[in-house]
C-alpha cells in the first residue's frame, strides 16, 4: 500500500488547530441557522468536541487535500466537516467510532461540493504521453501522485485515498462511501491501473493491489 507517510504533499502549513475549530463552531450556526445553536454543545460537552476537532483536524485536512489539491480549499471542506458535527455533538458524541464518522462527513461534503461544480465544468483532459521517448524516460516530466490522483473520477479518487492513504479496510471503504464492497474491489483495481499507467514502471510497486 501507499502509505500517507511515504508523500510529501505540498505546500502543507499545518497551523494551529485552535483557530480552526474556532472557525469550524462560527459556521455551524451559518449551515442551519438558529436550529444549530439549539442542538450545539456547551461547557464541558463543548470541551470534548473541541478536544476532538484538534486532533482530528490535521487528518481531515489531508484527506481533503488529496481529494481536491487545494490547501486553501481542503481547510473549508475540513471546517464544513467539523461545523457539520458540532450541530450534532450531543448526538454524534455517543458514536462508537468517531474517526470513521468524521472521515464519512468530510467525504460527503468534497463529493457534494464536486457534484455541485460538474454541470458548470468543462471536462479536463487526462495526461496523456506525447510520443517523444526522451519525455517519457525524464523523471522531472512525469506526472505526480498528486496529480495522478486528481485524474480520477472523485469517487474512485476517495477510493484510493480511503485505501491506500488511509489504511483502511474494503469493508470500511464500501460503509463510508455507501457503496458495495464489489464496487470497492472493481473500481481500486482499475484505478491502480489508471495510476500505474500515468506514473511509469518506477512507481508501479508502490501500489499493491488487494489479494
């Protein structure tokens, strides 16, 4: 698997992850209006979503960034996220695994976004080798991971991200995307395919398909 560590992402400022929750808890009252702060969380209840939010926060935002290569744009869809949740907090406390249900909100909130952007979009081409062996064979012309990426289709885009940066199981993948665990398989098989293709043999092994 390709592991988060293994990537250098760029342009990453981490920042502090005060500010960010801070941001997160003012919008939440933007998403649903005055019904949001009647459900938001006070004192000590608060306390457990701020603790949580600065942990998760930094995750989040990666994951975005990989979604979508935009740090600026990654940090909204990370606050959206976390302002989805803090509404909730109350309810969404008491979750088992609040990692995954995180991960699932973040990942509602870039597919939405992406569905809401394609009827206004012009489709963009994929990379596409131009004949010249000379290119193909200089590293510094190849295309990144991170661009490789952004030519899949989001969905099969937050597939690879959930697998292969995230570690996370087929099963895991399928619940948090609302897909079955066949669409998970087909669609990371022909995605790593896709991958391997745009970035040349040198990168192939670093993506090892499922068994």
């Amino acid at each position: 698997m390709y592991g988060a560590a293994e990537i250098i992402l760029p342009g990453h400022v981490v920042g502090k992850p005060r500010p960010a929750v801070d941001q997160a808890v003012s919008a939440s009252t933007a998403l649903d209006g005055s019904r949001a702060a009647d459900r938001a969380p006070s004192g000590a209840v608060e306390e457990e979503f701020v603790a949580f939010a600065s942990a998760a926060a930094p995750r989040l935002r990666r994951t975005a960034y990989l979604m979508c290569r935009d740090w600026h744009l990654a940090q909204d869809f990370t606050q959206t996220a976390l302002a989805k949740m803090y509404a909730a907090w109350q309810r969404v406390s008491r979750f088992d695994n609040l990692e995954a249900y995180s991960r699932k909100v973040l990942l509602r909130v870039v597919l939405d976004h992406r569905r809401r952007l394609s009827a206004r979009e012009l489709p963009i081409a994929s990379p596409r080798e131009d004949g010249d062996p000379a290119r193909s064979a200089r590293p510094d012309l190849r295309i990144t991971m991170i661009d490789a990426l952004g030519c899949l289709p989001p969905r099969d885009r937050a597939i690879v991200v959930l697998r292969y940066w995230e570690d996370q199981s087929v099963e895991t993948v399928a619940e948090t995307l609302g897909v079955s665990v066949s669409v998970v398989k087909t669609q990371s098989r022909r995605s790593l395919a896709r991958l391997r293709e745009l970035l040349g043999d040198s990168r192939a092994d670093l993506l090892a398909e499922d068994p």
